[in-house]
C-alpha cells in the first residue's frame, strides 16, 4: 500500500477492508470514542487546510492526538504565504523541520504533484476542490460495512449536488472496487448534469423513487462554495 492516501487508484479492496479493519480495532466498548493508543511518539503531522473545514479538520487531530503524534494546526492567515510564499516554499519549510505527513485540502488538484516532489513527507488528500474526498468515502464504506454484510448486494442511491460534490466522486471511484449491485443518482437536473447519463448507474429524478428500493442512501448538501 501506497505511504500517500491521494485516491482510490493506488488501493486494492484488500487496502480498503484492512483499513477498515484496522479502524475498528480502534473503537471503544463506547461507540461515540476511539481508544488511545501512543503509537506514533516521534512523528510530526501538520493539518494545512487551504479551505474551511470542522468535521474533517478536527476528526483529523483527534486522530493524531489519539495515537500520540505531535499535530501542528498550520495557520494559513499568519504565515508567509500573506506575504507572497508559495505553497511549494511553505511545504519545502515544513520537509526540512522534520514534518512527517501532512493532511492537506486544497480547492485545486495539486496534491499529486507535491507527492512526487517531497518524498520524505507523506500526504493524505483532505479533499481538493469538486474532485475527491478519499477519507470521507473510506468512513461512508465503514458505516456501510457496520451495517450490511456484502456490498455486492447493495442498491445504493445517491441524493443531492452532485455535479460539484468531491465525495461522490471518491466514492464512486471506491464502490467501483469494492461491489455493488446498483447505483441510483438523484437530485436537481440543473445539480446533477454529469450524471443524467452514466455508464455505472441510472438517474432518477423523482426521490421517492428513487428511494424505493434502496438499501443506502447518501445525502449530499448543496455545495455554496
């Protein structure tokens, strides 16, 4: 497996149910917590949000905090880049002060290419623009996975913007490899341009039917950004 979590390209379902699993073996007898474990004393990760974020932000630094890495909340408003630094000379900044990994979102797709320039750093892709989400989709597949016992079995239908949403994107691509029976897209026509016609699914316009005979549902919010 991929150091990296850019995409889904680099993963197996073999990747995708170990990780999985290996999440699991976190959870609590509480289902609202995750067991502390010091795994990673030695490793620095910075969280470099180019875009606002709760959620994903914070589920991020728990996780860190939760197995005993050094987490650095990079402050974008008083850094250099106000006065000019690229995001290349802040990340080359970052490599050089021994960061490890660093969780980065950004509204453009330019994780790829600093994956190849900094190779003593790893990234996690924490969502860039309207193209992909991966770690929002490997959580959507586990709550799945909770629940139901073989997504090949599964009719899944999906509701909402989604002409701009990058979890889609990213889950369509994971469904792909890990089964599924079928795929119902629904939502606003004027939302859902690129998915009226789909070679992995159908749409429907009509929620209610679409609903019918769902075993998943995924609600997507309009995306103002």
């Amino acid at each position: 497996m991929s150091k990296n979590l850019i995409n889904f390209s680099d993963l197996t379902k073999k990747d995708i149910f170990d990780l999985i699993e290996l999440a699991n073996n976190f959870k609590s007898e509480d289902s609202l917590d995750y067991r502390n474990e010091n795994l990673f004393p030695d490793k620095k990760i910075v969280s470099m949000f180019c875009e606002p974020s709760t959620r994903t932000k914070l589920s991020f630094q728990i996780a860190a905090h939760n197995l005993g890495a050094k987490f650095i909340d990079f402050d974008l408003s008083n850094s250099s880049m106000n006065k000019g630094e690229t995001l290349e000379d802040t990340l080359s900044a970052m490599e050089m002060m021994g960061v490890d990994l660093c969780i980065l979102r950004h509204t453009e797709s330019v994780i790829h290419d600093f994956v190849k320039d900094f190779s003593n750093m790893q990234f996690i892709n924490g969502g860039e623009g309207s193209i992909s989400h991966p770690t929002q989709t490997l959580i959507d597949l586990m709550t799945i996975h909770e629940s139901k016992e073989k997504f090949e079995n599964l009719n899944i239908t999906i509701v909402g913007d989604l002409d701009h949403s990058r979890v889609v994107n990213s889950f369509i691509e994971a469904i792909q490899i890990v089964g599924y029976k079928s795929i119902t897209f629904c939502g606003h026509p004027d939302l859902c341009k690129n998915f009226i016609e789909t070679p992995i699914g159908n749409f429907e316009s009509e929620l209610e039917t679409a609903l019918q005979d769902a075993d998943v549902v995924m609600a997507l919010r309009i995306q103002n950004e």
